[in-house]
C-alpha cells in the first residue's frame, strides 16, 4: 500500500497559507505582470503548461497478449503437430478457434488509459494575463510561474493560481475536491494543513469560475499542478485483475500440467508398452489434447458476459469493460460518493421558520411541485410565509426553467434555484411579484460579507424595500426585536439535520440602499430556510437491500462532516455518528487505517490520495471494492477499485474512463441492480463450467479408454473439436440466459478467492464424465462390427445427447431440478438446434465428407436418445451425494 500513500510531509510551498505579497514576492511576480522576455525565459526553465502524456502499448503487442494463455499453448501445439503429420482439417480448425478468440479479446479489451488523455483534455486551451501592464491572451501552454491571470466568470482556470484580487469570484471545484456547490474564494491565507477543499484562497487547473471576478498568480503548471498531481497519482495505480480471470488462470495452468502430462503418458503406453505405431499413438495423444482442453470455454464465457452487459444495459448500467459484470458479483463493499449517487444533487428546501411557526415544505428536486405545510396541514393566508418567500425570490440571481423533456432545470447557483422553487411551492408568481417590485439596486454575494442584497421600489407608492439573504451568522446580528442567541441555537439544530440554514430579512422604506461594507442594524427579521440535498428514495431502498445482501456500503465525500453524517442517517448509515476526515486519515498508518475502513461508515473532507488509500485499504482486509465517483479526484480510486463506477450524466471524461462502469442515470440504486446481474451471470458462468468441464472430460477418457484397450479411436480428433464448439456454443451457451437464481440478493458476497469449482462440484463431474464415457464408448463397441464409420458416428451422437440430457441437470447447479426454475425457451432452443446440427453432422454428404460419418438407422437415433435420458436420470440421482459432502 506504499504506492497509495498520500503526502502526509508538509507542502513544499504552501501557497494557500502564505500572504499574497509573499507570494508575489517569492515568485518575483510583478504587479504590472510578466514582460515578454522574462516569460519566454521561464518557458524554457518550466517547460510548457501540459500534462506529459504516458508511453502508449502499441496495437500489436495488446494483440500478441491476447495468445499468452496455457491453454492457447496447448492448442497452438496440437495443431503444429497435426499439420506436420499432414492432418490439414484438423489443424485448419484448431487454427480457427485460436484466432476467434484472440480476436474476441482483443476487441473487448479495455482503454484505461483514455483517462488520462481525458484529463489532460481539461486544461484550459486559452488564458486572460497580464503582460508588461496590458491584459493579453495567450495560449495556456504558454503559462510560467508568477504570471498574472485573470478570472472571469465562466472562465476554466488553466494553472494552479495563487488568488490575490476576489470579487464574489465562486468557483466549481466538484470535479476535483468533490464539494458538491461552488467554492466561495478568498485571498485570505488559511491554514498550512488545510485540506484541497478548504484552500479558498487557490483556484485549481481545470475548475470552473461560476461567478464573479478575480486575479491569480500563477504557482505551478502542468504535471506539478494539483491536476498533475491526479495524473500521476492515475498512471502509477494497477489495476486489478477480476477474481474470475484470476480463478480462470489458476485452471488453465494447472489443466494444462494435468492434460500434457496425461497426454504424454497415453503416447509413452500406446507406443512403448502396446507396440502401437508412434503415428497413430500422437494422433491418439493430439485428439486426447483437444478433447480434453475446453476451447469453447473462452468463447462462451465472453458471450455469457456480453449477455450480462445487455441485461446490464437495460437497469441504467453501461459496462465498459466485460470481466466488470462478473466481478459485481462478488462486491462485499460500496463506495460511494454522496452527491447525485446517493442523493439527487439538486438542491432543495425543505424547511422554513419564521418568528411564529415553522413548516415544511414538500417535494423534492427543482419541480416547483409540493406543498408548504404546517403540524400537517397546507399553510393558507399565512403573511409571514408570504413575505419570506418573497425575499426568497426577490434576492435571488437564478432561473428556473422547463426543458424540452418536461424536466426542470436551474440556472445560476443551486441555493438560489431552490430558493426559487419554495417560493413558488409558497404559491408566488414570479412575473408578478418582480412587476410589482423591480429591482433597483443590488450588492451581489461576496464571500467576505456573507450576505447578499437587493433593493426593490414599489410601484404602488414609489417606495423602496431593501431584502436580504446570507448565513444566520451574519444577519441574526443585525435585526431588531429577536434573541439572536435562541435563534443562533435553532440554526445549529437545523444545521445537525444536515440542512444548510439561510437567513432572510428585509427593511422597508430604506433611505438609502445598503452599502457595501455593511447592512446596518433594525433589520425585520423574517425567517429561516433549510436546504438540503435530498436523498434518492430508490436509493435508500438499494442500500438497504445491499446490506441485506451482506455489502457494506460506504461513503466517501468531499463535503463537510455534519452534513454528510446527516444525510448518511437518512440511509441507515452512521447511526454512531462516527465519521472520519481527510485530516484524520492523515494520522493514520497502513494498519490503523485498514482497521478504520472496515469499522466507519463515513468519510468526509477527502483529497483523492485519501479515496485510493481507503480502497487499498478495504482491498487489503480481503473485500471485492466497487467505487463510485464522478470527478477527476476520483479516478486513481475508479481504476485501482476491483469495479470503478462512474456517473454517466454529471461525470467528467476522465471518471468515465477510469470506470470499468458507467451509470446513465447517475442513481446508486442502478448499482445494486448490477450487483445482482453480476451475482446471476457469475452463477450461470459456474454453471457453464460444471457443463463444459465434464463434457470434455468425457471425450476424453474416451480416447484414453480406447488407447488403454488398445482398440480404434472411437472418435477422431476433427470430431471432438466439432462436438467442443457446437455443444459449447449452443448447449453451453443456453446457461447463459438463466434467470436469477431464488434469494440471490439475500446471499452473503462470495469471497475472493473462493474456488470457482467446489470439491463436491469437482467430484460430480466425474460421475458425470464417467456416464458419458459409458453411453459413447459403450455404444461404440456395441456398433463396432458394422464398420468404423458407422461405430464412430453412433458414438458422436450418443455424447451428444448424453450432453444435451446433463444440460438439464446443469441448470440448477447441484440443486435439483423440480426445485428450480422451469427450462426457458433458451434450453429448448438448444436443444433443438443441436438435434438439428447432428442431424447434418451425420447425413449431409459435404459433412460426412469433412468428419468421417455416415448415415444412420431410426433405431440408432431411439437408441442415443435413451443414453441421452439416461445420462439425464443417472446424474440427477447423483446429485444428492454430492450436496451432503
């Protein structure tokens, strides 16, 4: 966990807590800006203000990868060998299936390192400056140290800035501290520790400006910009293989050890022992090869998975890397960001008091639909209501607007949109309200003062009346005729709620409007109003259900404590009230943090080192981590968690790239969905394998039980392969359209490295082999005396059925079969296809030419069909041995 440290060491050159002519000074920063040569000089010292881009894996080195498997080896071999023993059928189709599946996985490998492409996207392509005393724009490249920048709202900073001149400049920093409303910035110092986003005297590459004006100087550019640091931080994590190609790995070695080794014993037998020609026994020793090696096994897992994606795709998630639907499956962690995943990001009211009552307001979102209530009942002819609300929509900058879809939207900062909102749900019309009073004069919002206001004239009488909004902090002081201690504590009981509390007040027939420094005293006090980011319903039923399923749900957030401890208990979560801070994680080492992931629900106030670490962590105490996230912070965290999930709607490009998923409708609940597909197409994918493996561990001991008593192979080697990828594709793939299992979300997460084939699943597969071997080879020695070719087509075909009567068995695992679901159309299907496909196997001339068959009698179909029957019955008995062991 050394890589995920965070730098705990003290900042080299904490900017934020230095004054800004300190600043200047050190980074010998004019005040009439940089001139020309001076610029160019620090160019050439600095280097261009860019993020360097990684060394890119050519194309074909990803596509040699896709051929570095055991199992590959193998094949690769057998055909090598049937070519040279001029056996060109054979190696043609060995070839063929290698190549399909290189092919395969080379179109669904993933791009993880877009996410950097991505964020260097975001740096801003031009940058307002002052140079030798005249504002200019440059190209941000261009950008050095101690330049002069300026900032204007809807601007994208383009270097890490040093702030030394803000007028109700905000900033939206989501995408890289994770606060969820714009960041009111300062040029005052702050403290040395204070964490990335309490630094309100920085502005950061690749944040927005969404309001105001300001002036920066340039403190660090490129790859030593916060931003940069991101980069780096993304471009050293690894991911992680998925449990299942981990699991499949382990297989393929250690079946590819067992199949040469036996594979060289039957040569070693047949050739030394039994006198056999060398020819015939490495024929013998190749189709005992491909027999044995399920090579439909990688063809039909990456068709189960694109099968998961579909079903995937249709609950809102989007998978952008295939191993991801089956890793889902084994999630025993959730973390997940607060803002729009578990709760709607859309700012909402949902409290207001006044001096004689207090209501709430209902609905939720920026739909102006709801009521304003009292103890329960709809607040009517209530003046004080009234008046509130109109301050809360006089004093407001925002819009409130129907889309073309029908759905609301605001523009202009959040608070004031939801402010907008109550006072419509309080039953304003803002036309009319706004032609009764226009605006005359405002002092807009600073984060210095605290406050906004307006002065509206009345166009009854000519007069004026001054309405004001700001922290309770800032205006209880100033109205008359209150106990501002008393309201000060109802504020901090609302502020406990995790509501964000906003005072409103107003002086009418002002003689002057209020002045900049100042709003002076005997305001008329006219309430309070409490906002929140409501949480999603659906939301709150998907966390409950996923620790019911035994996953621990966390969340990892930018904002401040309180309010995420607030909207955590609205989750179930956090009923301690226990949350840890960035800071906090700061103190801890790998062990203590480790032990602090597992036990705490909540984390708050987090930088993205602090994300990675806690993922790291969670992954060291054994748990398959899902991590949600929408901003750049998050992606280091996306790409090192075992499923990176990211928001489809409010994500950045380099969140979506990091991401092994993406959520189209940014809702928490559409990741439990996922969990349970990936839980249903793990299931089927185990299903699949406890079909293929005895299947071909049958054709196998066939031909061993051939060469053992010294007889004709009873089925050639271009056969077994026909049997591998008909049956695999066809018969195999029917698992993959299992519906979920019953109570598949009341199961605890399987772990990690829980074996993919139990020892019971690993004993019923030989039983299961065995009747296989019984129903082919018996019916071929039984047929033997009417020639080769009819003994060899009889034995085909009896596996075969024999396979189509286990598919039935398979469906429900070592369950039986009454107990689950009824075969879907996807079992008969199959089924029927097969029929079919054997049906021309054995009497369509261009095939008996190409495999070596002959037609056959009706009493040789009734005949492999009763072994197919048998096969079914014999192995369904077998079951309940297996289930007790």
């Amino acid at each position: 966990m050394d890589d995920a440290r965070p730098h705990s060491a003290p900042h080299p050159h904490p900017w934020h807590a230095r004054d800004p002519d300190e600043t200047a000074g050190h980074l010998d920063s004019p005040r009439h800006g940089l001139d020309s040569a001076e610029a160019a000089a620090r160019l050439d010292r600095h280097g261009p203000n860019r993020l360097t881009p990684p060394p890119k894996r050519p194309g074909w080195k990803r596509l040699l990868s896709q051929f570095d498997n055991a199992l590959i080896y193998v094949l690769l071999a057998a055909g090598a060998v049937a070519l040279a023993l001029g056996e060109t059928a054979d190696a043609a189709v060995i070839a063929g299936v290698v190549v399909i599946n290189a092919v395969i996985g080379y179109v669904q490998e993933g791009k993880a390192e877009q996410a950097l492409d991505a964020i260097r996207a975001m740096l801003s392509p031009q940058a307002a400056v002052l140079r030798g005393g005249r504002p200019c724009t440059i190209p941000a490249e261009e950008l050095v140290p101690g330049d002069r920048v300026l900032l204007a709202s809807g601007d994208r900073v383009p270097a890490d800035l040093r702030l030394v001149h803000a007028k109700g400049l905000r900033v939206q920093e989501a995408a890289l501290t994770g606060e969820s409303v714009p960041v009111s910035k300062t040029v005052a110092p702050v403290a040395p520790d204070a964490p990335l986003g309490d630094r309100t005297s920085m502005a950061f590459s690749g944040t927005l400006v969404t309001e105001g004006q300001g002036q920066g100087i340039v403190v660090a550019t490129g790859d030593h910009t916060e931003l940069g640091r991101v980069g780096r931080m993304l471009a050293k994590v690894e991911s992680l293989t998925t449990p299942l190609l981990a699991q499949m790995d382990r297989f393929g070695r250690l079946l590819t050890v067992a199949i040469l080794g036996v594979t060289v014993a039957v040569f070693a037998f047949g050739a030394l022992v039994q006198g056999e020609p060398w020819v015939d026994m490495v024929m013998a020793a190749v189709a005992l090869a491909v027999a044995a090696i399920p090579e439909g096994l990688p063809a039909v897992m990456t068709i189960t998975l694109a099968i998961g994606v579909t079903r995937m795709a249709r609950r809102n998630a989007i998978i952008r890397r295939l191993p991801a639907v089956e890793t889902l499956g084994s999630v025993g962690v959730i973390c997940s960001d607060k803002t729009g995943t578990l709760t709607r990001n859309e700012l909402t009211v949902q409290a207001a008091v006044t001096p004689a009552v207090s209501y709430e307001v209902e609905g939720i979102g920026y739909a102006p639909e709801g009521r304003v209530c009292s103890a329960g009942q709809p607040a009517e002819n209530d003046g004080a209501l009234t008046e509130l609300a109109r301050a809360a929509l006089l004093c407001n900058d925002a819009g409130l607007s129907r889309g073309e879809d029908g759905a609301w939207c605001v523009t202009g900062d959040p608070t004031d949109g939801a402010l907008l909102v109550f006072a419509r749900k309080a039953g304003l019309d803002p036309a009319r309200e706004t032609a009764a009073l226009p605006r005359h004069d405002t002092i807009p919002f600073e984060s210095e003062r605290g406050w906004m206001a307006v002065l509206q004239r009345v166009v009854a009488d000519g007069g004026g009346i001054l309405y004001v909004k700001g922290a309770p902090e800032r205006i209880l002081p100033h109205c008359s005729g209150i106990d501002p201690a008393a309201w000060a504590g109802r504020v901090e009981t609302m502020a406990a709620q995790g509501l964000r509390v906003l005072a409103l007040a107003r002086r009418t027939h002002p003689t002057c409007p209020a002045e900049a420094d100042g709003i002076g005293d005997g305001l008329e006090f006219l309430g309070l109003c409490g906002l929140i980011d409501p949480p999603r319903e659906e939301a709150r039923a998907a966390v409950a259900e996923c620790r019911r399923a035994g996953i621990a749900v966390k969340m990892i957030t930018g904002d401040h404590a309180a309010t995420a401890v607030a909207i955590a208990r609205r989750f179930g979560l956090a009923e301690d009230g226990r949350v840890l801070t960035g800071a906090d994680l700061d103190r801890l080492d790998d062990a203590g943090l480790q032990d602090a992931a597992l036990d705490t629900d909540v984390f708050a106030r987090t930088a993205p080192e602090h994300k990675l670490r806690l993922v790291t962590a969670l992954q060291a105490g054994g748990l398959t981590v899902a991590m949600t996230g929408d901003g750049v912070n998050d992606a280091p965290a996306l790409k090192r968690a075992d499923v990176g999930v990211s928001m489809g709607i409010m994500g950045t490009e380099a969140a979506k790239e990091a991401a092994d998923m993406v959520l189209a409708d940014d809702n928490f609940a559409s990741i439990a969905h996922a969990v349970e597909e990936g839980r249903t197409v793990y299931a089927n994918l185990r299903k699949t394998i406890l079909f293929l493996l005895p299947t071909n561990g049958g054709q196998a001991l066939v031909i061993l039980a051939a060469v053992l008593a010294g007889g004709t192979l009873p089925i050639t080697p271009v056969q077994i392969l026909w049997i591998n990828m008909v049956t695999a594709v066809t018969l195999g793939l029917a698992l993959a359209f299992e519906p979920a299992e019953p109570g598949i979300m009341a199961q605890p997460p399987r772990p990690p490295r829980e074996p993919i084939l139990p020892l019971p699943w690993a004993g019923y597969m030989a039983v299961v082999a065995g009747l296989l071997v019984a129903a082919s080879y018996g019916l071929f020695l039984y047929h033997q005396g009417e020639g080769a070719e009819v003994a060899r087509t009889v034995a085909v075909n009896a596996l075969v059925a024999g396979e189509i009567g286990f598919l039935f068995n398979a469906r429900t695992g070592l369950g039986p079969v009454w107990r689950g679901t009824r075969p879907g159309r996807a079992a008969w299907i199959s089924a029927g296809l097969i029929v079919g496909l054997q049906a021309a196997f054995t009497h369509a001339p261009p095939l008996q030419a190409l495999f070596g068959t002959t037609g056959l009698r009706a009493d040789d179909w009734l005949t492999t069909a009763a072994a197919g029957v048998a096969v079914f019955l014999l192995a369904e008995a077998a079951k309940p041995l297996f289930r007790r062991a």
